[in-house]
C-alpha cells in the first residue's frame, strides 16, 4: 500500500481545510531529510516564533531553539516516515488537536525502528492566514 500524510478525523467532526492541509504539510515536511536546502528553516516556519515545542523530554521555545532540535533530530537519522493515522478535534472548529501515527526510521549507522507517537497541537492562523503551531508536544 502506498504511503499516505492523509488522515482520519471523527465522523461529523468540522474541522477546517487549512488545519487538515496544514498536518498533511507539516508531516511531510517533518520526513525531509535534515541535509535538504531550507528544510530545517520551512520546519520553523511551521511554528509560530513564540512556540513551545516538546519532543518527549526535550522543551523548546521560540524558533532558534527549534531549529536547533529539528537539527539534532536529524543528526543520526538518514530518513523518517510519518504515517499521521487519525488527528481528534477538540470541538467543532477547533484549533487544538490531538494526534496519534506511527514513524518509521531508518539510522544512518545502520538499521531501523517503527514507533508509535501520539502529540497535541495548538495551533494559530496567522495574519499571512495559513495555520502555524503555537504549542507541539510529542510522546514516543
């Protein structure tokens, strides 16, 4: 079966059209490998300038220290798969979501692993009107 950055949402649920482009981006941008020109600056570019990011264990806010972990995210990785399987809305037209998929790794010393994930994401349109994240917090 071919992969897919599409998901599912809940029956009846209204979620808006940016919000589901926006994880179908955003996950796809998560998989380009850290050595693509402008990857890691598009990743930023997804998260408000204030965000908090938090990666497991790691907490990161604003853009600099984003960048810094999307770079150390890739530092032993050479590639990623995310399969974004079902994303809850809390509410009609909500902007906060919880998230849950699987990615695959592939270790640049060799090997691979597929792991469950599961994330909550507040996110915010921004004046340029697309859907940034405000808040992104990961559990592996």
């Amino acid at each position: 079966m071919a992969h897919s950055y599409e998901s599912e949402y809940p029956p009846g649920a209204a979620v808006a059209p940016g919000i589901v482009q926006f994880f179908r981006d955003f996950y796809a941008l998560s998989d380009t490998p850290g050595d693509t020109p402008g990857a890691h600056e598009r990743y930023v570019d997804a998260f408000t300038p204030d965000a908090t990011f938090i990666l497991a264990s790691k907490t990161s806010v604003g853009s600099e220290e984003i960048k810094a972990t999307r770079e150390a995210m890739w530092a032993k990785v050479a590639s990623r798969k995310h399969t974004p399987t079902k994303v809850f809305p809390f509410g009609q037209n909500a902007e906060e979501v919880m998230l849950y998929g699987t990615v695959a790794f592939t270790f640049k010393a060799g090997g691979g692993a597929e792991v469950d994930w599961a994330g909550r994401a507040q996110l915010e349109k921004a004046a340029d009107g697309k859907y940034r994240l405000k808040f992104y917090q990961v559990y592996l």
